[in-house]
C-alpha cells in the first residue's frame, strides 16, 4: 500500500484506498497493459509497466500473507520486494509455506538490505517498524560496538553475512543507505561481488 502521503512530497494529499494490492496490480497489467481503464474504455495505446509487489518475509500470520502472495501472483506480478531484512532463513519459510498451497513461485524475490548503524538504530528498527525483525545476536553485536565507526563496521559485516546467505533464494538485492552513509554501500558492494 506504500508510505503515508502525508510524508511525502505533498502532504496535503490523502491516502485513497479504493484498491488493494492485487486490485491495482491487475488494473496495471490486465487493463493498462492490454489499453483500457478500469471500466474497459481505451487509454488510446496500451502502456508496457513491469510491476513490482511488496512481500512481507516474517508476516505475524503466515497463511494471510500466503494468501495475499498468491492473489499477487494471479494479478501479474513480475517480481517482489521486501521489507529490510535481517535474517535469511526467513525467505525460504515463506517460499515453502507458498509451494506447499500453490507450488513455486517464478516471480524472483528482490531483498531489501538496510544496513545497521547503531544500538539506537537497530533497536528502533526491530521495536517501531512493522514487518522488521532483528534477531537478538544482530542487536548485541550493535549494542558491543564501542563507538560509531565501530557500529557502522558491525553494520557493514552483517549485511555482507546476509547477503551471502541469502544467495539461494533471493532473486536479487536492493541496497537501502541509512543516514546518508553511502560509503557503507559501496563497501559492501565490493565485498559481496
């Protein structure tokens, strides 16, 4: 469903809820797609979107999310994206809750890699971001850091254990710079090539 407008570029503007998920996506791709609106009237030529869904990997109820997966799926999706992810046994739980109901899923998997920085910033990320979950050796090793360079050296390895792990089941990476350190970015670019 995206971010609240309100933080965005135009506060002013509302939320509009009029579709979920799997709504738009199959307005995009069955109506856009083929040259029709919502209502089967002609946009003039047919646009050509490549469309993206979100996908949460530790959902509080695994059936649900299986269940918004599928529907995904069924409208058209091309491919995933992730929450910020912290551990990655957590893909191949939901990829084979999926298989078992609906066999495998052909869409690749984009993973989110936000790295940590801080104490403070992975304790705020695990407590107030729904859908984030940082296990509790990533928290205390931010927490054994004894000063910023050191957390953000912390930060850098765990995302490149991360995304070594995760190599079997993700499609592919999306790096997420926090505070503007995109030095760490490129750091662990270059040690996972």
């Amino acid at each position: 469903m995206g971010d609240p407008t309100s933080i965005g570029d135009y506060p002013e503007a509302t939320d509009n809820y009029d579709l979920v998920p799997s709504g738009l996506i199959k307005l995009i791709k069955q109506g856009f797609n083929t040259g029709v609106d919502h209502s089967g009237t002609s946009i003039g030529q047919p646009t050509n979107f490549f469309v993206g869904a979100a996908l949460n990997l530790c959902p509080q109820d695994m059936d649900v999310e299986v269940k918004n997966l599928h529907r995904k799926v069924k409208a058209g999706t091309d491919f995933f994206i992730t929450q910020p992810i912290y551990r990655a046994d957590d893909g191949p739980k939901l990829l084979e809750a999926y298989e078992a109901k609906h066999g495998n899923l052909k869409q690749p998997i984009l993973a989110g890699i936000l790295p940590l920085v801080s104490a403070k910033h992975a304790a705020f990320l695990h407590n107030e971001v729904p859908g984030i979950f940082i296990p509790d050796d990533a928290r205390q090793k931010m927490t054994d850091a004894v000063d910023a360079e050191r957390g953000v050296k912390i930060g850098t390895q765990l995302a490149v254990e991360l995304i070594d792990q995760i190599k079997d089941w993700a499609g592919g990476i999306y790096m997420m710079p926090q505070f503007h350190r995109y030095d760490m970015i490129a750091e662990i670019i270059e040690k996972v090539k």
